[in-house]
C-alpha cells in the first residue's frame, strides 16, 4: 500500500528513527512532515518538554519551534517579492538603504589586526546578500586567536545561540557592523549567517515597515502562515516548545535553553532574518510546498516560476567554492543558491542533485526534492541538533528516501 508514492510499511522506518530520539532522552518530542505527489504524511510523537509547562502537551504538525537557520530560506523569498516589484534589484548597490556599508574596507588578512586594510573593490550588491557573499560572516575561531571573529561575536547581547541580536535595536547593529572591515572582498567567498540579518534590515528599510510586517504581508498572510513570527503571544505560547541545551552529560538531567516564558515569548528589537523566526511544521510545509510547485500555494502566488528557479539554483562558481564554506571540501556536493543549499552531487540514499533547503540550530531541518515531487521536514529543539554530519541526519534522510515507493 502507498500513500503519495511512499510504502506504508517502510514508512514505518521513520517513525521508529523518531521514536528512538524521543525513548533515548535524546529530545522530548519530534515532528515529521513528509509530503510527494499532493499527499502529505505527519509523525508527532512526544511532547513539548520534559518536564514543567509542556510536558504533558503532545507534539503535533502546529507545535510552534524555534526556526534557527531554517528563517533564512524564507527571508530571500521576502527579498525576492521585493524584486519582483522592481523595489529593489539584484546587482544594485544597496548602499542608498544601507549606508552603514558603503565605501567599506577589508582586511588585508582574514586573521590579522583589524586596522589592516585595504579599500574594498566594489559596493555590496542584494545578489551578495542572498549568496552570502557580502564579504563578511561567521569567522569559526577560539576566541583571542582571530581579532575580527571576537569583533564580529559582539555585534548583539547575550542570547539564544539561534539569534544573538534580538535585544540591539537594528540600526544599532548595522552600525556596528558598519563599523568594522568586511573579511574578504565582497563577491570573493561565501560566508555564513550575517548576510540573512542583513537583508532582513535592508527588507524593512526598503518597504518602510518592520521586517516582521514586511514578512507578514509578503510571505506569511498569503500562504497561511499563521504561526510564524519572531515571538509568540497569547494563547499560543501553551504550542511554543522548549528548547533545550546540547550536552547534559554532566548532571545526567535535560538542561533548559530557552523556555515558553524566555526569549521568544516577547518581542524582539531586532527581528533577526538570520534564525529568529518561529513556526510550525505545518506553516513550514505551506511555504516548502509553494516553491516546490513554482511559487503558489491553494491558488495563492507569491512568487513566480523563474524567481523560484533562481533561488534554487547553484550560484557559488567553482572558486568560491574551492576557498569557501565552514571545512575543506564543504561544498563537494552542494551550491549555495539564495538563502539556502542546492544538492549538486548525489553521494547517499538521500536528496537528489537539484534538491534545496537548509537546517536550523535547534534540529529542524527542511529540503525539497524536485526530482521526486517530495518535501521533507524534521522539527525538534534541542541545540546543534541541526548538524546535517549528525549520524543521525544520514539515518533519518535514509529512512525518508528508502520509503520511496513508486
């Protein structure tokens, strides 16, 4: 028996990859939204927490989680409209909205003093934005070993890994990143993570409205995206489920990061395009489902066919690639298009070359597979846990692709 071209039976691989996470402690509950062919396919089992407000509350495809990196594919759509309304354009400087990054200059070394530049080349382009190639980015380092990584690590207050900056007001941000050297020439390499801020501030600057009102009228309303927001309010918080911390080795006991009552139960000064958004499997797949079919969902477009092509295409060259990513060899077998991945080699019993989508801090992780008519997301909330090199990533995109049934 199939359901959309999956057989039921060895459907019955995921759930006990699920079940396993929730039995072993690993997380409290977790959420799978699978759908191919027009059929969708829920597992929810646990619950909201381990213990306290949430713990007896079951998982379920509206349970609200924190999005982390998993906002970023959703921002470039945003900027996307913004393109298609001729608001804004791909290879125009964005130095008219975000002048705190014109005329900027660049280290003369990556790891060297930060009064060591030179000028930089060119402006800063919406296409550098949405490639990540502005030129500056997460600079993975010890901190004291790298002047500009302990530079960058300051730009927001002390918060949630996922979001950093949710208590420094945007413009204070954009000056302070302004303020420093850009790490490379902007176009040379792609680096992660503040490109997706970026653009959420130049989003809100160019519409003249909050960045979460921008993605409200432009993304979410449209598509019925009814949870997805940077806080949660009223009665919903009783769906927001609890984060939790990497490694409790220590005490043996689930260590809090952020609960119903923390960061995202109230409004954040800085609505963070790079993983400060917060949602549900089932707004998640709302938005997942439109770009597969093009950019429309129940007769409601909010992007057209070619805009879609672009976002899921591999824009990183050959170059950049070979210097660029968080490893040697990162991006062996994917592109980078706007905002998110792109599959360009096949090498597991997982996405097919032209799959797209990203991960989130907190194990939610996401891809369309055009090849096979096939969305595929995981929500959980437990920090790292989004690492794609997780064993357990390659388990359970296994399972997905083994039940293929057609």
């Amino acid at each position: 028996m199939t359901t959309g071209g999956f057989a039921s039976k060895r459907l019955a691989r995921v759930r006990e990859l699920l079940e396993r996470h929730v039995h072993s402690g690993f997380v409290p509950g977790v959420v799978a939204a699978l759908a191919r062919n027009g059929e969708v396919h829920i597992e929810a089992m646990g619950n909201l927490a381990f213990e306290g407000a949430g713990s007896t509350t079951p998982m379920a495809g509206d349970t609200i989680c924190r999005l982390g990196s998993m906002t970023k594919p959703i921002v470039a759509a945003c900027a996307m409209t913004l393109v298609e309304d001729c608001t804004l354009r791909l290879d125009d400087p964005v130095d008219d909205l975000l002048p705190e990054l014109a005329d900027m200059t660049v280290l003369a070394d990556p790891n060297g003093p930060l009064d060591d530049t030179v000028a930089a080349k060119r402006a800063i382009t919406l296409r550098d934005l949405l490639t990540y190639t502005l030129g500056t980015g997460m600079v993975p380092a010890y901190p004291g070993t790298v002047p500009i990584a302990d530079a960058l690590d300051t730009l927001g207050e002390a918060g949630p890994a996922a979001n950093r900056s949710r208590s420094t007001p945007p413009d204070e941000w954009m000056r302070r990143l302004g303020s420093l050297p850009l790490v490379h020439q902007p176009g040379e390499r792609w680096m992660y993570d503040t490109a997706g801020e970026v653009t959420g501030v130049l989003i809100a600057r160019a519409t003249g409205m909050s960045f979460g009102d921008a993605l409200r009228e432009r993304i979410c309303d449209p598509l019925g995206m009814k949870d997805t927001a940077f806080s949660v309010g009223g009665e919903s918080i009783g769906r927001l489920a609890t984060a939790y911390e990497p490694d409790n080795a220590a005490t043996g006991e689930p260590v809090v990061e952020d609960g119903p009552d923390g960061h995202w139960s109230r409004p954040a000064a800085f609505e963070g395009g790079g993983g400060g958004l917060v949602s549900t499997a089932d707004d998640y797949l709302a938005f997942a489902t439109a770009l597969l079919a093009g950019g429309s969902h129940h007769g409601e477009r909010v992007l057209s066919r070619p805009s879609v092509t672009l976002m899921t295409s591999d824009h990183l060259t050959p170059t950049q690639k070979a210097v660029s990513g968080f490893g040697p060899g990162y991006f062996d077998n994917m592109g980078w298009g706007f905002g998110m991945s792109v599959r360009t080699r096949r090498t597991h019993l997982g996405p097919s070359v032209g799959s797209y989508g990203w991960p989130g801090f907190y194990g939610t992780a996401w891809y369309n597979d055009p090849a096979e008519h096939m969305t595929a997301i995981f929500v959980m909330q437990r920090a790292h846990a989004g690492d794609q090199t997780l064993p357990m990533w390659h388990d359970l995109w296994t399972a997905v692709y083994q039940a293929i049934d057609d």
